[in-house]
C-alpha cells in the first residue's frame, strides 16, 4: 500500500515533514514504484539513495523513480491532503516540478 511506504519515509531528514507520495506507474505488468517527496534542493544527492535503500530494506521492492520536489509543490487538496491521484497524473504528462530526475 502506498501509506505504507509513505510512513517509511515521513521522518527521514531531508524530507519536508511528511511531504511524500508513492504511487505506481506504467502499465499493468510493468508498473514500477515512483516516489515524490518535497525536500531541500542542497539535500538532493544524497536522499535518493537514502530513499531507496529505506524501501528496499524494509519492503523489498525497487523503487524506479524518485522525484524531488521543491517544498510547497506537490498539490494539495483545499483541507490540505496530498493528491496521490493528482501527482500520478503530473507524473505522466510531465508537469511535476523536479529538482532532479533519473
């Protein structure tokens, strides 16, 4: 479950407290895990790996993508809730402001 994986990384240094999404994404059969987390640009090296190694220690799954983000971007529903479903589709069309991407 994505909140799973989510709770994982909440506390990480590095990542804004509690600023991640996980979602999947491509097709069925070839769905990889993506992450987007909003973190300080300066911290961008290191978090990715620090990002997968937390996932594939505690859940054994390969993380494909991580996405950094710069604070305040990922979008937020009016009571201020992450939009999993909102962020997947940025991802797709490309929209999502990253500091990086693999």
């Amino acid at each position: 479950y994505p909140q799973d994986i989510e709770a994982l990384l909440r506390e990480l240094p590095g990542i804004k407290r509690g600023n991640v999404i996980a979602f999947g994404a491509g097709s069925a059969g070839q769905e990889r895990l993506v992450v987007a987390a909003e973190v300080d640009p300066r911290e961008s090296e290191s978090i990715e790996a620090i990002i997968s190694s937390r996932i594939l220690e505690a859940v054994g799954i390969e993380v494909g993508e991580v996405l950094l983000m710069p604070a305040g971007s990922l979008p937020r529903t009016t009571s201020g809730k992450l939009q999993r479903a909102r962020v997947r589709q940025m991802h797709a069309d490309g929209s999502l402001p990253c500091h990086s991407q693999p």
